[in-house]
C-alpha cells in the first residue's frame, strides 16, 4: 500500500519496494500546488481511466502504473476492496490524476489533502470527466 506524504511544497507517493517494482519507477512527488481537487472513490475500479501504458495489471488482482488517454496520463496504485483517494491535478503537473489505496482511513486522507493543498478548487466535490476531444474546440 502507498503512503501519502508532504514533504516541504511537495507531495510525495511513496511506493513499497514491489509496487515499484511493478510501477518500474520510484516513489511520485509532485507540487502541492499542482493539486487541483481531491475525492474518494469507494469503488476501486471506477477510478481507474484509460489503457495501461507501464505497470502490472492483474484484473481484479491490483493496478500499479502509469495509463494514457487523450486527456493526459493518470498515475494508480490500486488494489480491490479499498477505497481509492483520487487526486487531480492541474493541467501544468505531469500526471492528470493519482489514483491511490492508501492504507489508512481514504476520506481522512483526503480531507488533510484538500486542507493542505493551497489551489483546490471546490466548484464540486466530483472528479472531474476527461474531456472529449470531438467535444472540445481546438481552434
């Protein structure tokens, strides 16, 4: 199970040694700042999006790694039967989303979170869809 920490400006996924192995990358940091909303999802496989790009994927097992869509690429460490913390970040950040089974309680995780995290946008408490692009006008 991942840990979720802040260090300085900084929030930091910190892997155990197998989910960085299955991941083939170290622990994830990325700017506080970069957080733009964070939810609990208690269905792990409804935070999961895309197609997986890096990682193991063992269907109904667990999801370590990166998945790419068109509207970015999330990062999960999920396992079956826990609730999954889902962060978003803003477009700036190199991940869209951290999909995270944390092992403490979720929705205290991410209550610190949104306390912690200067930029949250609380327009919603939902996570926001990936945008379509037949839907978006690039001009």
């Amino acid at each position: 199970m991942v840990r979720i920490l802040a260090e300085g400006d900084d929030l930091v996924v910190r892997l155990s040694w197998w989910e960085k192995a299955a991941a083939r990358r170290g622990n994830v940091r990325v700017p506080l700042a970069a957080v733009c909303r964070v939810t609990c999802e208690p269905d792990w496989w409804r935070a999961l999006r895309g197609v997986a790009q890096h990682g193991v994927w063992i269907p109904g097992g667990m999801c370590v790694g990166t998945r790419g869509h068109h509207g970015g690429i999330d990062f999960a460490a999920v396992r079956p039967g826990r609730p999954v913390v889902c962060i978003e970040l803003w477009p700036t950040a190199h991940f869209s989303l951290l999909a995270l089974s944390v092992r403490d309680d979720a929705e205290a995780t991410a209550r610190w979170l949104r306390h912690l995290a200067p930029k949250i946008d609380s327009s919603t408490r939902w996570r926001q869809a990936i945008p379509v692009p037949e839907e978006t006008d690039l001009s």
